[in-house]
C-alpha cells in the first residue's frame, strides 16, 4: 500500500513494524533511501536498511508513532517530525521501553506514492 500523505508513511511505518512486514516497510523508502541511527552514522540503500530491520524485529518491537508537524517544500517534499515509543524485549526478554524523536525526510513519487528518502532518530549524537 503506498503511503498517500507525508503522514501516512509513518503510520504505514509503525504498522508493518508491528506487524514483523519488513519488505513492506522497505517498500516505504527509496531504492536508495537512507536511516541514520542514533549514534549519528548512517545505512544506505533496501540492503543496509534490510539487515537494520531484521535485527529490531527480532526484539519483537510494538511501536506507537504520533506525528507532531510536517513541513512541506513544494508539493513533492516534506519533512516530518515526530515522537514515538517503542517497546521491546531486552536480554532475557526483559520488556523495555523507550521514547523519542524522529525527523525525516519524504518525497512524492508518481508511481509508488510518499517515500521515505532519510529517516532519523534525534538525540545528542547530532
């Protein structure tokens, strides 16, 4: 399902997540879509952003997104800022919470709907 509006695409994000859907969620982002992790440096391109989801699945992740603004430059760009929390299982299957902050970069493509061109998480690495 292609993402309608810049907000859609982090309801579809939080959807797939929850639903362990990591080729849908890879469909959400460009073919040379970008994540830059929390500690600042980045994955590149369906590859990189593949192993990623593949690892944060496994932690059985459940994750509750509310989009707080989006800023639009032009019709087919936007940037999204939101805030989230996630819960998953730590070692031993320990439940974890966390919360945060996500700002990312999106585009309109005729084809396929609003991608994801940059995702990020916010913190102090930046």
């Amino acid at each position: 399902m292609p993402a309608e509006s810049p907000e859609q695409c982090d309801e579809l994000y939080a959807r797939y997540l929850n639903t362990r859907q990591i080729g849908s969620i890879l469909a959400l982002y460009e073919a040379e879509g970008s994540h830059v992790r929390q500690d600042g440096t980045a994955a590149h391109g369906h590859y990189a952003l593949r192993q990623i989801l593949n690892q944060f699945a496994a932690a059985e992740p459940e994750i509750h997104v509310r989009v707080k603004k989006v800023v639009r430059a032009g019709e087919d760009l936007a940037v999204i800022y939101d805030h989230w929390t996630l819960f998953t299982k730590g070692p031993g299957g320990t439940p974890m919470q966390t919360n945060g902050k996500g700002v990312h970069i999106v585009r309109r493509h005729a084809e396929t709907g609003w991608l994801f061109a940059v995702t990020g998480l916010t913190n102090s690495a930046w």
